[in-house]
C-alpha cells in the first residue's frame, strides 16, 4: 500500500471519528499545529521517519511534546500509529487530513502570488473570484508575495491557474515580436 493511500485511510478514520465525537474542529487544529512542527523542525520529521529509533522512544516523544496540548482523540492516533509502527506516516496524515476536512466543510483552497502584499479590498475580490470559479462559499487563500512576477497575480484554484502577472505578459509579447511576419527572412 502506498504512503498516500496509507495515510488517506488513515485520516479519513480520524476525520469520521473526530465528527462523531464531536471534537472534528479541535482535531483538525491539532493535526495543523502538528503539520507545522514536523515543517518547521527537520530533526522532529526525520526523527519519526528514522527506522533507527524504536517506536517506543517515538511514543514516548511524541507524548512528552504533545500531551496536554492536543485533544484526547489526537494523542490517541498518535499512540495506535505508533503501536502499528508508522510514525513516518503521521506528518502525511496531518496534510490529508487537513485537505479531508476541507471537502467536507465545503472549503476551497486558493493560493495567490502578488508581487505586493494584498490589501483587505484585494482579498475579498480574489476571494470572490475563487467562489464564482469553484462554485463554493468558503475560501482558504494562501498568499504569496513573488515579487519576480513584477505585478499583477497567478490564482491557482484546484487544477486551474489564471497567470494575470506581468511578467508573463512580457514574455508572451517578446514571444511575439521575435515572430514579425513583416520581415522577409533570407
């Protein structure tokens, strides 16, 4: 079974039983904050990664830094992933159970590239736009600031993308003007 599949399975359990429970909300801000740690801390998503280490040292750390600080249900899937020996499988299990419960709450993911921060006016439009194209009413946008694409903004909304930037549109008209069909070539 792959890791994907693997930890899909994985999360879809947690997300149903965080639902049933009624912790769903609690759950998911757990398996963010978990997310960050294993981005921010190399040492920690490598440390669960290692065959090295015994599963029991990896409970016992994934206690001792999450007790307390997380739900129940949470320290519990931590502790019968790592009874079931694939703690590597926890940091991909936060991302699909974020992207899981996105879906189930209606909730489209966006990311904008500007080569400026947006303003509050700005977001709300883009948010506006991300509604129209993927037919939902609640938007998560990440923001980017690139500023490579010198102005204007590149929405990726699914599996689309709209390249508004000018950068591009440099690109595609240096494209044109080596294409002159008025000059006769020799």
């Amino acid at each position: 079974m792959t890791e994907h599949r693997a930890a899909s399975r994985y999360a879809k359990s947690l997300l149903e039983l965080a639902s049933d429970q009624g912790v769903l909300d609690q759950v998911h801000d757990d398996m963010l904050s978990f997310h960050k740690v294993c981005e921010e801390n190399r040492e920690f998503a490598l440390m669960l990664k290692n065959p090295v280490i015994k599963n029991d040292k990896k409970r016992a750390i994934l206690g001792k830094v999450f007790d307390g600080k997380v739900n129940n249900l949470t320290l519990s899937i931590f502790d019968v992933i790592s009874r079931k020996k694939r703690e590597a499988l926890l940091p991909a299990i936060a991302k699909e159970f974020h992207f899981q419960y996105n879906i189930k709450n209606g909730i489209e993911v966006a990311s904008v590239t500007t080569a400026v921060a947006l303003t509050p006016e700005l977001r709300a439009q883009i948010e506006e736009m991300v509604k129209k194209i993927s037919s939902l009413q609640k938007v998560d946008l990440v923001e980017k600031v690139d500023q490579n694409i010198i102005g204007g903004y590149i929405l990726k909304v699914g599996d689309r993308q709209i390249d508004d930037s000018l950068k591009t549109k440099l690109q595609s008209l240096e494209h044109k003007f080596s294409q002159n069909p008025y000059i006769k070539e020799f």
